[in-house]
C-alpha cells in the first residue's frame, strides 16, 4: 500500500521557489563568493585596479573630459601590465559595470586589448551593464556588501573619479581599510580630479578637528592627468611573483594571545 503522503522528489538547490526565499538568503550569500570565485580562477584573473566613478558623467556631456581620461588612463594601465612577465592576468581594470567613468574604465582597457571586469548589481531601477566588459567577466550581485567584498579583496589600487553617493561610499570603505591596516597589503588610492575632490570633501578640516591624523592623508593621493596618475600607480604598487588566482587579500585580525 501506498503511502498517503506525496514525497516532493525535487532537489532543493533546483527548487527556485525555494533558492528566492528568506531561508535561502545564506545560499544566495555564499553563491556570490564561490561563483565569482571559480570563474575568476577559470579566467586566470590575478588581481584588478579599480576604477570608481559617477555613472552620470558621460563621454559629451559638460564634464566629458572626466570620461575621456578615464578611458586612457584605463588603457595605459592595461598596456602596461601586458608587458609585464607572468603566466596570469595581472593588474586587470575593474569597475562597477554600468555607465559613465564605469564604462570608460572598461573601454580603455578594451581599447588596449586587455581583459576586463565589471561587478553589477541588481537594483530596482535597473543598472544594465556597458559592452565593453570581457565575455565571462561581468558579475552581477543582489548583495551589495558582496560586491564590496570583491572590489576590495583583488584590487591593488583604486583610481576614484568625481561621483556622488555611490563613489562616496566605495571611497571611504577602502580608505577605512587602509586606515585600520584591516587589509595585509597596501591599496593605493588615487583621487582623479584635485579640485573636485578638495571641494567636496575638506580633508584638511578632519584634520583640524582631530577626526583623522595627519597620516591618514598619506594614504591617498591626488592626479589630474592620465600620465601622472600611471606613474603614481606604477610608484606605489608592489609587484609580486606569485602566480595564484584570483590572488585575494588576507583579512588582518589581533593575534590570539
């Protein structure tokens, strides 16, 4: 005789209803650290240079100039780390995939024909991502402290054009980073734009009144041509030998007693 009750034969990581569920949020957390994580192996990508930005400055409008630097400084980069002798890719552009300084950070690598990468995310208004992303290097994250995770655990520089809210936020949680010495590998972070960013932000003040040290504004450092921001990068970084990939950053923490 039968038994009454009708077993459900359906694997649950197949069951979408299920994976779209709050009891699935862990899975879907973990997915975005071991999808990317795989496929970035697959790619050989060694590590990246991010490139932050304003989705809203665009190749002709008033601040286009922005756009076009962008786009050359991202193929200077690229061209640069072509000649340099490894087995992996090394030093590969990185940006938030969608429009503006994100599209030209990824086109000047294109320009340069390099690979290069693009980390979405989902968002009610949604942000398409641009076509100059190498096949099989674009991400798209539901999560946003994911995708945080990922520009900061790869990057070997940051290079952050002018932008609102969004280059704001990206901008502070790595110079925290740097700050608290929580990452084990030096991030250099250069500010594209001194005039914008001495305006909109008033480093000196946090000085003043004691919210920073004075040595806090070593950790970045400010270009306003593409030239000069290369050689700042070239400078600054440490170029290592090891071949592994994705080569991710170790996550400083107090030694036990």
């Amino acid at each position: 005789m039968k038994n009454a009750a009708v077993e459900d034969s359906s694997l649950a990581y197949l069951d979408p209803e299920f994976l779209a569920s709050d009891d699935a949020r862990p899975l879907r957390i973990i997915a975005e650290y071991l999808n990317p994580l795989r496929r970035l192996r697959l790619q050989r990508i060694h590590d990246t240079i991010v490139f932050f930005g304003s989705a809203r400055l665009s190749e002709n409008g008033p601040l286009g100039h922005f756009y076009a630097e962008a786009r050359e400084l991202a193929r200077l980069i690229t061209a640069w780390s072509q000649t340099l002798p490894s087995n992996v890719h090394r030093f590969v552009i990185c940006s938030g995939g969608g429009g503006g300084i994100m599209e030209a950070a990824n086109r000047g690598a294109r320009d340069a024909g390099g690979r290069t990468m693009g980390l979405n995310i989902s968002l009610p208004h949604e942000q398409q991502a641009n076509a100059f992303i190498t096949q099989g290097l674009l991400f798209k994250f539901r999560y946003f402290f994911m995708r945080k995770l990922w520009f900061a655990h790869l990057a070997r520089a940051m290079v952050v054009f002018p932008g609102g809210f969004g280059t704001l936020d990206e901008l502070m949680e790595v110079l925290t980073l740097a700050q608290t010495r929580k990452l084990a590998r030096q991030v250099p972070v250069i500010l594209y734009g001194s005039s914008y960013w001495r305006e909109i932000i008033n480093f000196d003040a946090l000085v003043r009144h004691g919210m920073i040290s004075g040595e806090d504004l070593k950790l970045f450092a400010f270009a306003d041509d593409p030239g000069s921001a290369l050689k700042l990068l070239q400078t600054a970084m440490e170029l290592d030998a090891e071949d592994k990939t994705p080569a991710f950053a170790l996550s400083r923490c107090r030694e036990s007693p």
